[in-house]
C-alpha cells in the first residue's frame, strides 16, 4: 500500500493568511522549513504571493526574490519543493532552483504560458512511475492507445488547448 504524502505550507508573505506572516523573512521561512523536514513533511510548498481574500498581487520580480533563494536553500537541505505560484516565470526561475511541483491555484488560468511552462518539463520533471504515451489528437486524450472517457476528455478540454501540443511522448527520469 501507497502512503498518503505530507506537504508543509511555507509562505514568505507578511500577509499570509495561512500563518499570519510569521515566515516572511528567510531566516524565518528556513527555521520552519527545518522544522517541517524533522516533522516529517515530503514536499514543502513555498508561496511568495497572498491568496487570501483582499490581498493585492505582489509584482512579479518581488514573488520570484522572495520564493528562489528559500527554494534554493531548502533544496540544498535535501528538501523537496514545490512552487506556488500563478506566475509562470516564478515558477520557472523556482524550478531553475530546484522546485520539482508546481502548485497554481488558478490552473494554469492565471497566466497563459503557464500550461506552455508545464507541457515542457513534464517528461522531465513530473512523470516518475513508468512510460507511457499521451496522445491528442482531434481533442481526444488517450494513453497507451485507449481513448478516455468524453466526461475526461470535457474535464481537461481547456488544458489541452492550452497545451497546443498533438504529441507528447513522456518517459521517467532515469535514476
């Protein structure tokens, strides 16, 4: 039997609504990210962006020099990362500095080159249990050859489209 992961919140907010601020600067984030690692967390999610309700969007260059150097850090402490982020370029430069996930609240919906990010590192970065081919073609989705189900293929219409992609052949990472 699988087991279930655990993922730490670590947001390097003042304003998060999560845990007050608490995290903001990065002493303070990789004190609770050391914290987490000895609680036993498997991913740590670091946020450089308030989602609650009323809070204004930070600029792009303040979310990316507050999410990098903490997920170049934590990376380095043998973490695993995942960014999350709506922006795609924060999210690539956390990926640059080692975040393996990519948490988007919006779905990709938020930034147009999200889905485009994503498609790109996906053979690379997320697809870990053995091969498999991903088709779509005439907007069905299939995998090894079985088409799936219209209620599946309705459900990620709007990826797919975003994607743009007819063929992606995707392989784990070789360990």
């Amino acid at each position: 039997m699988e087991r279930t992961l655990v993922m730490g919140i670590l947001n390097v907010t003042p304003d998060s609504f999560a845990d007050g601020g608490k995290f903001f600067t990065f002493d303070q984030a990789i004190e609770r990210a050391k914290e987490m690692i000895s609680e036993g967390v498997d991913v740590i999610d670091v946020g450089g962006e308030s989602t609650r309700p009323g809070a204004k969007r930070v600029s792009e260059q303040d979310e990316i020099d507050r999410v990098v150097p903490v997920v170049t850090e934590l990376v380095s402490l043998g973490a695993n990362v995942s960014v999350d982020t709506m922006r795609s370029k924060t999210a690539e430069a956390a990926i640059g500095a080692g975040a393996k996930y990519v948490n988007d609240v919006s779905g990709g919906l938020a930034d147009e080159n999200m889905a485009k990010l994503i498609n790109a590192l996906v053979a690379d970065k997320l697809i870990e249990k053995g091969n498999f081919k991903l088709d779509i073609n005439d907007g069905k989705l299939s995998l090894n050859g079985k088409v799936q189900s219209e209620e599946i293929n309705q459900k990620y219409k709007t990826l797919i489209d975003a994607i743009g992609n007819t063929n992606i052949q995707i392989k784990p990472e070789e360990r």
